[in-house]
C-alpha cells in the first residue's frame, strides 16, 4: 500500500502525483495499480486526493469510459517524462544482478521462455525478470527493456533497436487444406490486424465459415495445432511448430514491414547490454520460401 511521503514545498503527494501518471498512462486504475503494485481502490483514493489538492478534476466521463480533462492531460504532460527521468538515473547508478523484460504473453511463451535456460546457463551471475506489457505499450518504467512487435512511426522512436523483420503466414494443422472453407479463421482479440494485412499484402483470400476469437495469440497457436481452424501469425510464434510439423504454412510468409525489437537505452548497465546482444542473437531466421506447388485449388485472388 501507500505510503506517506514529504514531498517539496508546494507539491501534492508524490504516492498521489504517481498513481494519477500511471492511471492516466495506462489507461485505467486497474492497469495502474499493477504496475505500482498497489490495490484498484488505493489508486482511485490517491488520484481523488490530488483533485482535492489541486482544486481541479484531472478525469471526466463515465467510469467505464475515462478521459483526461484539460487539466489532466496538462499534467501528465509534465509528469510522465519526469518520473522516466527519475526511474533511469536511479537504474544508471544502481548494481544489479538481473535485468527486467516487459514482453507480451505470446512473444513470452511461444519464444523468450523456452530460451531463458540457455541464457541463464551461460550468464550464470545475471537474471532475467518478465513483467507484463500492455497491449499497446512501447515503454514500461518498471523495466529495463521492452520486447515486442513493432510496426510504423514508432519503429523510429528512440532506443527501439530492430531484431528481426516480422514475416506473417496462414498456418493450421496438418491435413486440414482441403477443409478450410469448413473451419472458422482464428484471431486474437489482442492483435485483430492479422487477416486483413495478410490479405492486403497478398492479393489473396480463403474462404471461411466464421471468425472465432480467444483471449491472446498463444491460444490461437494452440488451437491451430489442435485443428480448429486456420490463423496468420508471426514467423518467430510459429517457427518451430512449423519446422517440426505441427503446421503448415503452404503460401510461406511475408514480411508486413513489421520488426521485432528491443526497446531501451544501451547505457543503462553492462548487464543490459549483454541482455541486449543475446536478444540479438535469439532473433529468428527469416522463413523459407513456400513449395511451388503449395497453393490449395480453392484459394481465391483477393
């Protein structure tokens, strides 16, 4: 919970100051009281305090629906560089023996986890820690890097150090070519874009019966391989269910001018760096090209 804490002359709460950042960063109490660790109702009390304090309403709207008043948004403005400022001197002078990843569930599972052994086995004095990323968060203060996908301006935002390119593909299971048109299309309410840039991309269509969606990208891999439909999915999710079997990918993959990168400063310490040049060298081939005679007769031009 929150603690007290003096602040400067003429400053609200510094608790009140930091819970209202991450609320209106995040987008909701909820995501804010995980990152600060702290309860839903401890970060609706301090952000009600700093109203009081401040004699204004930083929020407006239904509860369901918040948004940033004038007010609010002028103050997050100010604050959010600030605490950043505050949290890289601290991670500039402080010795650590691990480094925190904030990632993606997916990209966790299907690629990161099954990789940290190796890792560990050959940086036996360093750690690496996995938090939670937002959906659509480049940066997170309580890390020391951010793994993720990453497409259009914000490829060019600073400390975002490219991986890989992103390739995307139709995948489902073995066996399941000629019933496609029979099976719903696969997506993750987490990343929706998947079809429709494929499509975009390649000019082409599969017939389909209906959509069925589930909660993350790792679960539409797992229903792909159980052979309950058919997805497009990143090269570096899917490579090795590709490459041992589990499915198949008759129109290869392509790249969607996407990247998978590294977000964070390469000063930070000696241990991110290492961190840093692994990820490098964990970041998957590009995909091999389709057979000539891949295409299923009932695929469509788009």
């Amino acid at each position: 919970m929150f603690e007290n804490l003096t602040a400067p002359r003429g400053l609200p709460s510094l608790n009140a100051l930091r819970a209202f950042e991450a609320m209106a960063r995040l987008g909701g109490a909820t995501r804010a009281a995980a990152e600060l660790n702290v309860t839903h109702s401890a970060v609706s009390r301090q952000v009600k305090a700093l109203e009081a304090s401040l004699g204004v309403r930083l929020f407006e709207g239904p509860k369901s629906a918040l948004r940033l008043t004038s007010a609010g948004g002028e103050l997050l403005a100010g604050l959010t560089p600030g605490f950043d400022a505050l949290s890289e001197a601290v991670r500039r002078v402080r010795v650590r023996d691990s480094v925190t990843i904030a990632i993606h569930n997916s990209l966790a599972v299907k690629w990161l986890i099954p990789r940290l052994g190796d890792f560990e086995r050959e940086n036996t004095r360093l750690t690496l820690e996995l938090s939670d990323l937002p959906v659509e968060a480049v940066r997170a203060r309580q890390a020391d890097l951010v793994v993720r996908l990453l497409d259009g301006p914000r490829l060019l935002e600073p400390d975002v150090h490219p991986l890989a390119e992103n390739h995307i593909g139709v995948v489902f299971a073995e066996g399941l070519g000629d019933r496609l048109a029979e099976l719903p299309r696969l997506v993750a309410a987490s990343h929706l874009r998947g079809w429709v840039d494929w499509e975009r991309i390649t000019g082409l269509a599969i017939p389909h019966n209906r959509t069925r969606s589930l909660s993350h990208l790792h679960h539409v891999i797992d229903a792909a391989m159980s052979g309950l439909g058919s997805a497009v999915l990143p090269w570096v999710l899917v490579s090795e269910a590709v490459q041992n079997g589990e499915l198949v990918a008759p129109w290869g993959f392509v790249p969607d001018g996407g990247r998978l990168v590294a977000v964070g400063s390469e000063q930070t310490s000696a241990a991110v760096r290492k961190t840093l040049q692994w990820l490098r060298t964990q970041a998957p081939d590009g995909p091999a090209s389709p057979p000539d005679n891949a295409e299923p007769a009932f695929l469509d031009a788009g």
